[in-house]
C-alpha cells in the first residue's frame, strides 16, 4: 500500500522529534463489540485484513472500501522506536478517532478518549523502553446512537438526501513525538494588531527559561524570555514591523519557542476582529464575510483529504469562484486544513458535528462539551477562525423539543475559554442565547427572498420563519445558509438539491446573481454562505462537481460575489 499524509499533522506546534505512523495496518471487524473478550488486544492475535491509515474502511483509499454499518474495528501494528527517542518522553499522538476509542500497547490499555473529530493524546514513555512495541487501537462507532454526534454521516444504509457516507475509526495521522523531560505543554496567542504586538500564554513542565523569537521573512521581529518554576507562564513581545493578516494575505509570523533543551517551531497571525454594530470588522475594517458552505468530504477518502494539495485545492477554488471564507460544516476540519487557510487569507467559521447527538436531552452536554472544549483549545490561536458555532438547525427530535439549557450552557463555556471571538449558539435555528442572529433560507424565488430581507434595512424587523420559537433582538445578522440550487451535469434522476431546479444554465446563474444581490445590497447584513462549493455524493447542488470539477465559468460567480457590500461603505 501507498503511504498517504506525510506530512507534520500540526504546523502549529512542531517539534523536530517526531515519527508518522500512518500506512499499512492490521485490521479487524468488531460489529458485536466482543473484541476485548475474544482477545483482539493480545498481540499475538491475528487480525484478517489490511487497512491504509489514515484512511477510514468506508473509504476507497483504506483498501477495505465497505460502506455498510461498522460498529466497531481494531487496528494494529509493530512500532520499532528510533534512537533519537531514546532517553526522551515519548507521546502518542491520534488526529482524530471516531467514536469511542481504546488504545493498547503489548497487551495494556494505555487510555480511552470519547468523540470522534478531536485530538488526544497519551504519554507512552514507560512503554517505549524496549526497541519496539505492538500498538492495538479499538475503535467503537453506533452512527444511530442519540448520544454521538455524527455530522452528516447517515443513521440510515444508503446515503440520502444532505446525509453521506459514514466514517469509522481512525481518519486522520496517527505519530510518535518525542520530548524533553521539561517541555512547553500548550501555548494560546493573544495578538494586538492595534499596537503591533502579541502575548504569549504558555504552560510548562519543569524549571527553567522559556524563550519566545518571532519572525517575519527570517527577520527578527520581537523576542521575549522569562524564568519559571513551572506551570502557566506569559510573554510579550513588541513587534518592529507589522504586518496584519487579511483577506486574501495570509501573512504569518513564524514563531520559536524554547523551553531549556525543548524546542517548538509555531506561527501567529496578527490581526484583530470586532463588530461594530451591524458591521464585521476585521483590522477595523467593515468586511463582508463571502462564506460558503464546505462539507469537508472526498470521493476517495471520506472524511479524510488524500493530499496536502487536495486540502489546498479546496480553499483555492473557493476563492477562484469569489469567496473570501467559509462554513466548515458539520465537521471538525483537521489543523492542515485550518494551516491552509491561514496561509491563504481565508476567514472560516469553527462548527462542531452536533447532527445525530439528541439535544433534547439534557444528558446529551456530556458528549458535546467535552470534546467540543478539546476543539476550542486545539483551534484557538488559528487566525483563519473568525468564530465559533457548536450547534446547527436544532429541529425537534421525536417531537420534544431543544434542551435549552444544554445550548446555554456550551455557549457560556465557548466564550469562558476564548473570549476573543463571536459565539452562534445554533446557526439557523433555534436560538438560546447567541452573538450573532442567522438565518438559513432556502427560498429559490428572487423577488420573495429579496423582499423579506429588505424588511431589516425598513424596519428592523428580520424574516424568520420560526419567530413563535425564537426571538430577534437586533443583534448582528446574515444569512448563513441559502440558494442551495440543485444543478447535476449527469442528469442523475436521484440527486438532491433545495426547490425547483433551473432548466438552463442560464437561468441558474440569474437566480444565483438575484439571491446573492440581495444579500450584497443589503446594508444590515455582514455576509452570506451560500450552499454550496461542492457536490458530495447525491446531493447535487454544489458550483463545482463532487470530483471538484466545475459546473461553470467560475469567473461569473466570482464577479457577482466581489462586488462591493452596502455594509461595506
């Protein structure tokens, strides 16, 4: 088997010690979840199939490609630990593991992690004494579970509708990291793009000097060192030239950080972001946030991009059809994606998959909040983030309603940890308590959309279609969903997309310059997400095909987007 991902898993903290251990694996079924009892965590056991990881075994690029329903699957293989480890602290490191996971070595429970899109972690030391060792990793996913989150993988066999193919297990880079004994734990950056400088939070084990040296095209831009006995410790550094971070100017600051023997390359951007009134301000500047939906799905690999490149490609034609930023829907995107975007200027919007998790239980906090705080600490300091939105569309779920607790609780504890962005506490529907009131709407007629909207600029008063449930209270607003327009180039009987199909690829881009205009020419609005950038699987109303290709001259998309906003003046 071809070995995919390569590449560091974490651009933002990087230590040169480090092993990836992605590609071939062992592999097992465990539908019954009998696993443990049968012995699949001895190492002497034998596993029956072969899997690519990072790759989940829906996928085509795991070898296995079965899209039927997986309830559990082990994973194995031998870990022969290099020299350069030997002597350090060595840790465990898994992108992302769905759902419930249990990981081994030689036989040993190491740890448990609970919640299938974020990070953990476990410290292995003890058990890399020897030159090798069997690593064993059991993998428990229930899809239909009303506590798991799922996003839009589909509770039913075939994928339907805005649901798709599951994932299970690991998808993203499995590494090996080694450490000094005294090592930076964690680091959050507070830059101040005002006064061209940024502060530095980080936590350390051990005595010692931390240094902080931050670097613009290998020009030394600031650099601040402090003594610490351990734990948390700050840092400021006044910057001699600055360079903000924008649309479209993904400028960084690279960052070293050294903590005695233990050295951390990183990177910062500086920029600032408010709201002024009904306006988004970015650097201080009124931005029309120009997002579209991104579901963050692949052909061949799911849930799991099959190149750096692939990723790349994504942001890139986004921006070739006009867009500034998007909604990274219904999923956790892995920290290279959010690494790209940073590079490349391009705003987005940190979600959590809450679709499939039962939020009209209040029991349901214990699944999202936990791993929900594990993405806000991951995530922080990506400057590309521009806000956080744990929930989407909270229907009602066999007929009761929303836990409103539940969504007060996790908005309160999203803005207890960052401080420093907008909170939608459910984007759509329906809200609790939130910074920021959206929409979604999928009207397809331009007149009717565009009349219900020009109402806020009128009167103040905001077309909801659930104004019984929820209650505007003129905080900022957009229209966080819409068009949606169904557009297949195979003439596939079984696509899915919103409302009545155009009949012309004419009358397609009238009805998406109409909604988009009216969202652009609408002073109270700060921006818009259209649905959507691309196809995934049968649901066919994406500007570009599944495979990326696309449906049309991007050039007229880009031209209708990039027009100047009213809130723009």
């Amino acid at each position: 088997m071809s070995i995919y991902r390569n590449e560091h898993p974490n651009p933002q903290f990087i230590r040169s010690n480090w092993l990836n251990l992605n590609g071939q694996w062992d592999f097992i079924y465990d539908n019954e979840n009998s696993g443990e009892a049968k012995g699949y965590s001895d190492p002497s056991y034998k596993f029956n199939k072969k899997i690519n990881v990072p790759f989940c075994p829906e996928s085509k690029l795991s070898g296995i490609g079965n899209t039927d329903f997986i309830r559990g699957a082990w994973y194995k293989r031998t870990v022969e630990i290099p020299e350069r480890f030997f002597g350090k602290r060595i840790v465990l490191h898994f992108g992302a593991c769905d759902f419930f996971t249990k990981v081994f070595i030689d036989g040993e429970l190491v740890g448990t992690h609970k919640g299938g899109y974020s990070s953990f972690s476990f410290d292995v030391t003890k058990y890399a004494e020897k030159s090798k060792f069997v690593l064993t990793v059991y993998a428990e996913d229930d899809t239909r579970s009303p506590l798991q989150s799922s996003g839009k993988q589909c509770e039913i066999y075939p994928s339907n509708g805005c649901h798709y193919t599951r994932t299970t297990g690991i998808w993203q880079t499995v590494w090996l990291e080694a450490t000094e004994k005294e090592y930076i734990e964690s680091v959050k950056y507070y830059p101040n793009a005002e006064n061209g400088s940024v502060d530095i939070q980080a936590v350390v084990v051990g005595s010692g000097v931390i240094e902080a040296v931050a670097m613009f095209n290998n020009t030394v831009m600031g650099v601040d060192v402090s003594k610490t006995n351990g734990g948390t410790v700050y840092l400021h550094l006044d910057l001699k030239d600055k360079y903000l971070w924008n649309i479209g100017e993904g400028n960084l600051y690279d960052l070293e950080l050294k903590f005695n023997d233990d050295k951390v390359k990183s990177y910062f951007g500086l920029r600032s972001i408010r709201f002024d009134g009904m306006k988004f301000m970015l650097n201080d500047k009124s931005v029309f946030q120009r997002l579209v939906l991104d579901q963050g799905f692949y052909p061949d690999g799911i849930y799991t991009a099959p190149s750096d490149e692939a990723m790349i490609k994504d942001i890139q034609i986004s921006m070739d059809a006009g867009f500034n930023g998007a909604r990274l829907h219904e999923k956790i995107f892995e920290p290279r994606f959010l690494y790209h975007c940073d590079k490349m200027g391009y705003i987005v919007w940190g979600e959590y998959p809450n679709w499939g998790l039962d939020h009209t239980r209040a029991d349901s906090i214990y699944t999202i909040l936990p791993e929900w705080i594990e993405e806000i600490k991951r995530d922080f300091n990506h400057p590309a983030i521009i806000g956080w939105c744990p929930f989407n569309e909270t229907w009602d779920r066999n007929r009761c309603k929303q836990y409103d607790d539940v969504l007060r609780m996790v908005y309160d504890c999203t803005k207890a940890f960052d401080s420093t962005r907008p909170c939608i506490d459910t984007s759509g529907n329906f809200h609790v308590k939130t910074d920021i009131f959206d929409v979604h709407d999928y009207e397809q007629d331009v007149e009717t959309f565009k009349t219900n909207y020009d109402k806020l600029m009128a009167t103040g008063e905001l077309h909801d279609r659930f104004s019984d449930i929820q209650k505007y209270n003129g905080e900022p607003t957009f229209v966080s969903e819409y068009g949606g327009i169904k557009w297949t180039l195979n003439n596939d009987e079984n696509s899915w997309g919103y409302g009545n199909a155009p009949k012309t690829e004419e009358e397609f881009i009238e009805r998406y310059k109409g909604l988009t205009e009216a969202l652009l020419n609408n002073n109270k609005m700060f921006g818009f997400c259209y649905t959507q950038l691309y196809d995934v699987e049968q649901e066919q109303n994406g500007l570009y095909c599944y495979d990326r290709t696309p449906k049309f001259d991007m050039n007229i998309f880009k031209e209708i987007n990039s027009q100047k906003a009213a809130i723009e003046d």
